[in-house]
C-alpha cells in the first residue's frame, strides 16, 4: 500500500461520518463511502501532492451525493431506514444519556435543508476551516457563513439552546 492509500484509509472513519450526515443512513453512508473511494482512485491523477487530500475527498463524496440524490429521486426510491438494534450493548445511566443526546443532535442536524446540514458537517463536525469548506462546496465563504449561521440557529432552536 502506497502513501496515497494509506491517507485514503486513515480518512475512512470521517468519510464515514459525513456520509452519515449526508444520507441519514448508516448503510447508504457506507454505499457512498465505497463511491467515493472508488472515484478517488480512478481520478488519483487529479489530486495534486501538496494540497489537502480530506478536502479533495470530501469534495468527491459531496459530488456522489448529488449524482446519487438526484437518482434516487428519478427512480422514486427513499434511502433505508436506520437500522434498530444499533447502539444496543452500551451500559450505564451515562452511556444511555449520551446516546440520547447524540440521537437528539443528529435527529436536529437531519432536520436541517441539505446545504445547512453539510456546511455544519464540514466546519463543526469535520474540523475544516471556512475557506477549506467553501472549496469543498464549491461556494463563496460568505455564502458558507450564513449556512453556518442559519444552521447553528437552527440547531440551538431544535435542541432547545442546551447541548449535553
């Protein structure tokens, strides 16, 4: 395995969790997770050494999930319900306060319009900054900060003002 390859796997877990945030689904994440890998690798031209290869993958997976939207919408399929049974093993009063928690925020991040729920996915969730994002979306950093506002509003409004 090569250095790309290694960076490609060592991204995996947050390509997972945007996913997640993308499709809502845990199956559909990894079904989009596989794309964009698979697209990484036949495009590996593309991506110049120096730059960013989280941005440049993110950036892939937004593109998928688009191209993938906008099937399923064609094809009059919805994505899959989450699976039950997920979290189930975890003990403690603290453990199912978590869960809880994290239901209620990613219930409130599901809720938000797709261009808000990406943006806080980008800054909030995945570490980039404002400019590394509004490459990503390929939008103007201005543009990304008012997502980012209406979404953070939007999240304190739903979860009430008080994140655990």
């Amino acid at each position: 395995m090569n250095a790309f390859e290694r960076e490609i796997v060592e991204l995996l877990p947050r390509l997972r969790r945007l996913g997640r945030v993308l499709t809502r689904a845990p199956a559909d994440a990894d079904d989009l997770v596989q794309l964009t890998v698979e697209r990484a690798l036949a495009r590996r031209a593309q991506w110049r050494a120096g730059t960013r290869l989280d941005s440049w993958m993110f950036r892939i997976m937004k593109n998928a999930w688009i191209d993938e939207s906008r099937a399923r919408a064609r094809r009059g399929e919805v994505f899959a319900p989450e699976e039950e049974g997920e979290r189930a093993g975890a003990d403690g009063a603290a453990a199912m306060e978590a869960r809880l928690a994290a239901r209620e925020v990613e219930g409130a991040m599901a809720r938000l319009p797709p261009d808000q729920r990406i943006a806080v996915a980008l800054v909030l969730v995945e570490g980039l900054s404002y400019q590394e994002a509004a490459e990503v979306l390929e939008i103007p950093p201005g543009t990304l900060t008012s997502r980012l506002v209406r979404g953070r509003a939007a999240l304190l409004a739903q979860i009430g003002g008080a994140v655990r």
